[in-house]
C-alpha cells in the first residue's frame, strides 16, 4: 500500500504561563494567570521569620481593571479560569491564583527557539501563531522507511518516533512541553494535538476516526464555533458522529452551501489542506467568539478590555513577522448573528497596539451598538514590510467605546 500522508499539529502547553514558570519555578503546581499589568509584577521582600528574601505575587483576589486573561496554568483551569476572560470575573472564581503581567518580547523569543528546533528535524512547517505550527512529516517518514517495508504498516510507528524526536527537541531548546498530534490532515491532526494535554503525542488514522473522533462534541472541531454549535445543538446534533451522519443535503439547507458541505466533510475526518510552509499574508486578524453576550453599554469594560487585548496581539503578530499596515478594520457579529465590518485606511502603515486601537475605535463608532455583540474582531491589512524599526504611529481617533 502507498505510504499515508502524515501531518502534525504541534502545540505549546499553556505556552505563556509555562515560558513564566521557568522564570518563576517557585510557582509550579499552582494556579497562575498571565495578563496582568507591569504592576502585577513580583517583587521582593524580607521573610520576618527566616530572613531570607523571597518573592512575592500579585494575586486575584481584588483585582480590578479591564485586563483579559492571556493564558492560564492547567491548575488554574480546573478552577473554571480559560483565557480570554475577563480578569475581574477569574477573580471571582479563583481569588487566591497568581497573576503575572504579559511579556510578549520574551514568548516570541522562545517562539523562535521552539520552530527553529522543528524545522532543525523536519522543515515542511507552517506557521500558525506564536505556539502552534502544522509540520508535513510525509517526505521524513518515507526517507526513513525501508524500501521493503510495509510503508503504510509502518508509517505511523516511524511517525511517532519523529514526533518524539521533534518534543524532545523542543524541550532542550526552551525546557518547555508540547503536544503533538498526528494524522493524515490538518484537521485531524489538530483535534489529536488536544486530546492528551499536556505533553501528549496522540495519532489519530481513518480507522480511529469512529472511536476517537465522533463521540466528541462538535466544538472539538476547528472552525465550528460558538454559534454553529447552538444551531446545531437546537437541531438535535452535539456530536461529531451525529455530524457525521446527517444528510449533507439537510446541512446545506440548514447552514447555506458552503458551510454545510464543510461541516459533513470535516465530520468525516476528510481535509486536503495542503501545509503552506511560505506565503505573503494580506492582512492579520484576531477575533474571539464571547462566551455570552455582550451589550455595548452594560458590558462596556469587558468589550473595551477585550478590544484592547485583540489590538495587542495584532500588533505582536505584526511584530513578530515584520509587518505594519495601512488599513485598520473592525468585525462585529450579533446576537441574531448579522455580521458587520467596518475600516478605514491611515496616511501611514502602523504596527503599535495604540494606534491600532484607536483606528479601530474610529470604525466601532460607525456601527450601531443597540444589539447585543457575540463576536468581535480585529483586523489590520494593507501590509508592508518593516525592517526591525517601528512603523509610523497614527494620531488621533477614539478608544472603543458605547455610544
């Protein structure tokens, strides 16, 4: 049999809040948040009963601003605080967790360090942020299968012991853990690098896609979210597997064409993406679907702090791969799931966080905000090629805000 195509989905465990662990060892084990300001850094102070000098935490308890959670510890995660929360709500649910502040100059560094190790082994990579790479491991797997070998016996064995090659690689670059999963796509291969957090290596075949795949929920799915999973749930569907096997015909009538016929292809584990190691992008985006939700005037600090966290984290991928644009946009979708944008184009291209937010505010202030808001976004395009020094910074315009 001809040898199976074979792609990882590489992913950093809790890749924030472990590059901190490794500054801070004093905290493993512990819940932490990271997302806290510069004055939720740790300072030093005197032991009265031993003298020595120690560390001391910022914690949650208390905690008030408009700061969104980065990331969070598996510890502070079984106590119901996820990132993307808003820091005033993880203190409810978890007052005694550490908050650290953000340090995104250093997470990009041991980005850099953990794909320089991969592409060290296997250099058909993709980029897909700050800690997570698709890797097409298929030309390393035949080059290191005998010519009379089983290649599709014993390909996935082969594959497994490059996927431990590649952790093992990762983990004397940074001291940090990853997950990997391996499948025969990238869609498989992503919901695999999940099932066995943290430091899991997990191979998911057709043969397993029955066993495996289909009794998870539809969300495990990269690419049905939030929305799409209520529909589906209202239509008696909250499996892969009931997924699966419904009528692509009902779907398409259901979901519209495109999304339809997605959603039963992806169902059955089928994906021919191929992994683009180089492209040029044309724009660099983040969006987050809300857990519940927002109105403009009764959520305004949740919805300012959360915009002013997807500005930020447009500007470090800007950053990280040298890029600054001239077209700021906005992305809303409503409670009745209309979705509208909004840009504008400024004199100069930008890559710095309160320029973004403040271009960005400028579209908010065009879209009306009497409805509730369960999806927003930012976007940046027109993009130019920077060479390590900061683009120009835009003036003026206004932060986001209800009317």
């Amino acid at each position: 049999m001809p040898l199976p195509r074979v792609i990882a989905h590489l992913d950093m465990d809790a890749f924030y809040a472990s590059v901190e662990l490794l500054r801070y060892p004093e905290l493993r084990g512990l819940p932490v948040v990271i997302g806290g300001g510069a004055r939720h850094a740790p300072t030093w102070e005197v032991d009265a009963a031993s003298g020595e000098r120690r560390r001391r935490f910022a914690r949650l308890a208390g905690y008030s601003g408009r700061g969104v959670i980065t990331t969070a510890t598996y510890e502070a995660r079984a106590l119901g605080v996820n990132s993307a929360m808003g820091l005033m709500r993880a203190a409810q649910k978890a007052p005694e967790a550490i908050l650290l502040p953000t340090d995104f100059d250093t997470y990009r560094r041991y980005s850099r360090l953990f794909k320089a190790a991969v592409r060290e082994i296997a250099p058909l990579v993709e980029d897909r942020g700050i800690d997570e790479i698709y890797i097409d491991l298929t030309p390393l797997v035949a080059a290191r299968l005998d010519e009379a070998s089983d290649a599709a016996a014993e390909a996935w064995w082969c594959a497994r012991e490059v996927a431990r090659e590649i952790k093992q690689a990762v983990r004397q670059a940074t001291g940090l853990s990853c997950s990997i999963g391996l499948a025969p796509n990238k869609l498989l291969a992503k919901i695999a690098s999940e099932l066995d957090k943290p430091d899991g290596l997990t191979v998911i075949t057709a043969a397993d896609i029955a066993t495996r795949i289909w009794p998870l929920p539809v969300r495990r799915i990269n690419g049905v979210g939030p929305k799409a999973a209520a529909k589906l749930a209202q239509l008696g569907i909250a499996t892969i597997g009931e997924l699966a096997a419904a009528e692509p015909a009902w779907l398409v009538t259901h979901f519209g064409a495109s999304y339809g016929a997605w959603l039963h292809a992806s169902a059955r584990g089928r994906d021919e993406r191929p992994v683009v190691t180089h492209s040029e992008p044309k724009s660099v985006s983040r969006e987050i679907t809300f857990e519940r939700d927002l109105h403009a005037r009764r959520d305004r600090e949740a919805l300012a702090a959360i915009f002013t966290a997807l500005c930020e984290r447009v500007a470090a991928d800007l950053r990280r791969k040298r890029y600054a644009g001239r077209t700021i946009g906005v992305k809303l979708r409503f409670e009745d799931f209309r979705t509208v944008t909004r840009d504008t184009t400024l004199p100069a291209p930008v890559d710095d966080a309160a320029a973004i937010r403040r271009a960005a505010g400028q579209c908010v202030k065009r879209i009306d905000l009497s409805r509730r808001i369960r999806l927003l976004g930012v976007r940046v395009g027109g993009l130019v090629s920077v060479d390590g020094d900061a683009a120009k910074s835009a003036h003026g315009g206004a932060l986001f805000a209800p009317p």
